[in-house]
C-alpha cells in the first residue's frame, strides 16, 4: 500500500519495461528491484515489477495482466523484460518465442562461477546480458554489459556529528568504534571479525566493536558460539552483537573503520554503504570488493585475502593505529562513492542497455 493505504497497481498499457520477481523470498535480487524502480521511474522509465515477495507500494503489475502483453506500449514495437533469475528468464522466453509477445529479454548475472548447461542455453536466449561485476562477466561466454551496483548515497551519508548518533544509539561517544554489518553465518566471515577484534581491542582501550545483523535458524549455534568466545576473551563490553537494525544507515554513522570478512559474496553493497557514510573499509578479496575499493595511493580501504585472519588484523591496525590514514581514506571514501556508485547512476546505466535494444 502507499501512504494512502491504496495498492500501487500500473496499467499494463503504460509499462515499456517489466521487472519480474519471482521467489518469495527476500533476497539481493528483491531488493535490488526494491530500490531501483522508484529511481528507475524518477528518471523516466515506464517500469513495474511483477511477482510476490515486494512491497504493494511499489508500482507493479498483476499476472492476469500477462495477457495484454500481446500488445505494444504505444509508440513501441515491444516492452523489455529484466530477469534476475533462471525462472524469470524461461517464461520470458516461452512468451516472446512460443506465443510471439513482442517482448526483449534482459537478464542480469550476478554469478561468480560456471554456469550450468541449462543456464547457458537460458542466457544465450536473451537480447541483452548485464554483469554485476567484471568478476562475474569472465564466467559469461556471450556478449554482456557490465554494471555495478550503487547505492542510496543520500541516505548513507556521513554524519553532522558522529559523537552525537553514538550517543542517541546508546553507545559511548568517546570510543571510536570498528564495525561488521550482515548476516552472522560462517559464509558472511563474522568468526573472523571476532577472532580479529579479540586480538585487536586488548591493547586498544580507545576502540570498540560492534556487529549488526541477524542469525537466521541454522545460525543461532554459531552465533552462540562467537558469544562466547568474546565473553571468555572478557571483551564482551567491547565487542557488541546489537542485532538487525532497520535504521542500519544511522549505524554506519557510528564508525570509525567497516570490515567486510566474507568468505564468499554474490556482489556485496556493504562496503559501498560504508564508504558512502565516509567510513574507510578493510574488505577481502570475494564477491565484487576489489572492484569497488580503491587501494594504493588514492585509498579508500585495503582488500585482503579471504580467510586469511592474520591478513585481516594487520590491515586493521594499519587504520586502527593511524589517525591520519583513517581520516584521510575516510574523505576519499565518500568522495568514491557518490561519484562512481550512486543508485541513480546505475539506474542510467540500466537505461541504456534497454535504449541500445
């Protein structure tokens, strides 16, 4: 529903690009769709999304509209279909080949592997290929676009007065603060941004850490676990687990350093979100992260090898213990990300794939 309680239904005759979404769900693709077709539509685009799982505020159409999809959009010889998934691609495929909808077909790949035969086949069906990732365009074998993720850079924006957010969170505003945000599981890497601040915050008593997210069922053990671990290390006043935040902006406004520990990521925004809130980032070496820090010279943050904990503390501390450094890759990390990664530019990028079809 949208503020006035009505449901956000489009008529089909005004849509010329379809966001189908398929799984229930939420996921990275959900809310990927989620925050780009209120930008999309800002910018001009006639799109909708299709499927359950999404807010009934945001514009949409219903599958008894497929039908009408026999027809153009006025003015077009056909509309574009922007799937995410295996199963957006096949019914797109079986409506503009079986059923001859005047229908082009765009699919995204957010994959870091070897695609299956099946998927393959899928792909090579589509009229345009957009990558995540240039990670993830080496594993396509057709043509494709590459187009990284962006981000709300006004709502992950750096605080007025970040002693001021820490203190209305409830945290103390005389520690500078060292955070980890994501889901906690072994695949997200939180053991080793544990292990690492158990080893770090000892001899620093000017730092505290803070991990934000959830553990879905199969992870309450190993949350426990890491529980634990920083009560037997005697940090657990210093190391805090304060759960999921819907205001998740407001908590990068507390920090000071982000570290993304990952052992495997599809994409990864959270770096992006750290950097856009003028947070330097210690990252490793998974999912689109190298592409989206800047090392060296310019830095934004320092990418490690994945897994690799001693790698992690020693990155760290080369911000932990550097004043300067950190402030300084603190400024170029915002600078970054409002250039090179706002929702909007990847929004225009988008629309130029759909123009060049």
């Amino acid at each position: 529903m949208d503020g006035r309680g009505q449901s956000a239904i489009v008529n089909v005759s005004d849509v010329e690009i379809i966001a189908p979404n398929f799984k229930k769900r939420l996921s990275g693709v959900t809310s990927t769709i989620i925050q780009l077709i209120p930008i999309q539509r800002a910018l001009g685009e006639k799109i909708a999304a299709l499927g359950p799982g999404l807010p009934a505020s945001l514009p949409h159409i219903r599958f008894r509209d497929l039908p009408k999809l026999w027809r153009a959009p006025q003015g077009k010889r056909f509309r574009v279909w922007h799937a995410r998934r295996n199963i957006e691609m096949l019914p797109a495929i079986a409506m503009r080949d079986v059923l001859r909808m005047p229908l082009k077909i765009v699919f995204t790949s957010a994959s870091q592997r070897r695609h299956s035969g099946w998927t393959k086949w899928l792909i090579s069906k589509m009229d345009a290929v957009i990558a995540t990732s240039g990670k993830t365009a080496n594993y396509l074998e057709v043509p494709n676009t590459v187009v990284l993720h962006g981000i709300d850079t006004a709502r992950f924006s750096p605080a007025d007065d970040k002693a001021k957010v820490k203190q209305l969170l409830g945290l103390d505003a005389t520690k500078k603060i060292v955070g980890c945000f994501g889901r906690i599981r072994h695949q997200k890497g939180t053991d080793l941004f544990v292990d690492s601040m158990i080893r770090l915050l000892p001899a620093r008593p000017d730092w505290i850490a803070i991990i934000a997210g959830r553990a879905t069922t199969q992870h309450i053990e190993f949350e426990k676990e890491l529980k634990s671990r920083v009560a037997t290390a005697g940090l657990a006043d210093r190391i805090l687990f304060i759960g999921e935040h819907t205001n998740i902006n407001d908590w990068y406004r507390t920090l000071d350093l982000f570290i993304a520990p990952q052992r495997w990521e599809g994409f990864g925004l959270t770096p992006l979100e750290a950097m856009a809130t003028a947070v330097p980032v210690v990252a490793t070496d998974v999912g689109a992260f190298p592409e989206l820090v800047v090392t060296g010279a310019d830095e934004t943050g320092i990418v490690v090898q994945r897994d690799h904990l001693d790698a992690m503390v020693q990155a760290s501390c080369l911000f932990i213990d550097d004043d300067s450094r950190r402030q300084q890759a603190s400024a170029r990390a915002r600078a970054h990300a409002a250039t090179a990664f706002s929702i909007e530019g990847e929004a225009r990028k988008l629309a130029a794939v759909y123009r060049s079809l």
